[in-house]
C-alpha cells in the first residue's frame, strides 16, 4: 500500500497512483490534524494533487521524484497559501 498513516503523518510512498485516492481521502478526512508526508512518493497522480488541494493539509518533505512533482508542489503551496478554506 502506498498510502499509511501513524501517529505522526499521512505518509505517501513509492507509485502513488489514481487508485489510492479514496485510501488517501478517508485518512485526510479521519485525521485533519496530520500532515502529509510526500518524501517517499515517487509518482504522484493529478488526481492525488486534486484531494489534497479539496483538503489543503500541511505538506510536509517534498517528493523524491521528477521536476514536474516539484513545480507541482511549489503551485499548490502557493494556492494554499492564497485561498482561504471554506
């Protein structure tokens, strides 16, 4: 499973792909104080970005993988950073 939770985090690891969404949803949802940890993802869906900019959690360590997670990344920081929650 790419998508594990503790006590810490919601932690994103290795292919993280469209069919871990729901998995993903129902952390964020269960657990709105926890960050997300995106260190180990090494792949990351549009759609995962998609929930994660409904649920604006605090990011935490950057993915591992290609410069296209990194401009991602920089742009939804900057939306959350921008928008107020509803």
């Amino acid at each position: 499973m790419t998508v594990t939770v503790d006590d810490n985090a919601i932690r994103l690891t290795g292919p993280c792909g469209v069919e871990e969404v729901e998995t993903l949803v129902s952390y964020m949802d269960r657990h709105p104080d926890l960050h997300i940890d995106l260190s180990a993802a090494t792949t990351i869906h549009t759609a995962i970005w998609q929930a994660l900019m409904v649920f604006r959690p605090q990011l935490a360590a950057n993915p591992v993988s290609s410069l296209i997670s990194d401009k991602v990344l920089e742009e939804i920081n900057a939306y959350f950073r921008q928008t107020s929650p509803q």
